[in-house]
C-alpha cells in the first residue's frame, strides 16, 4: 500500500480526524523532538505512537528528498503544494452508472 494511503489512513482512524484536515497538513506540522513525534492540530499537539511516527516521518523526508530534487523555478509554480506532507491531486467529479 502507497505510504501516504497508509498515513492519512492512519490519522483518520486512530484519531478521528477529518479527511480535508489530514490533506491540509504540511511538513511543517511534523515535529519531532528526538524522543516522541507530534503532528501540529490547530495549535495543540498531537501525540503519534511510535509506528506511525515512524510513517509520518518517513512521509515527510520523501516530500522534502523530491522538493530537494525540482527545480527552483517549478517549486515557484507550485507554491503551497511542495510544503504539503502528503501529495494530492484536485478533486474530480465521479460519474456513476447503474448498469
């Protein structure tokens, strides 16, 4: 399963957290003080268990490794998108059949 299913999985079920929530998080809500992992929720500090702080970390050093790798102009044109802890696409409208 791709890291950042696994991920934002995680935080919707373990803690109850909206899936537009988990899409707004940024490398920046990621702290890390050597001993425990935290991720950044509106202002309060969410305490991860080990495995998935291993997750989120991993998830971030690949986000910031690719941002490393693109060129200065292309991260420009993204703007808020390369701080994004996990990637996304825009939304699209689903058509449906009931065939």
């Amino acid at each position: 399963m791709p890291l950042d299913l696994r991920v934002g999985g995680a935080l919707i079920l373990l803690f109850g957290l909206l899936a537009s929530r988990v899409m707004q998080l940024t490398k920046n809500d990621v702290i890390d003080d050597g001993e425990v992992t935290y991720l950044d929720i509106d202002s309060h500090r969410l305490m991860l268990p080990p495995r998935l702080a291993r997750l989120v970390r991993q998830s971030r050093d690949q986000r910031l490794a690719l941002a490393a790798e693109l060129p200065a102009s292309f991260l420009a044109d993204l703007a808020g998108s390369s701080r994004a802890l996990l990637p996304s696409k825009p939304a699209k409208h689903a058509k449906w059949s009931y065939d």
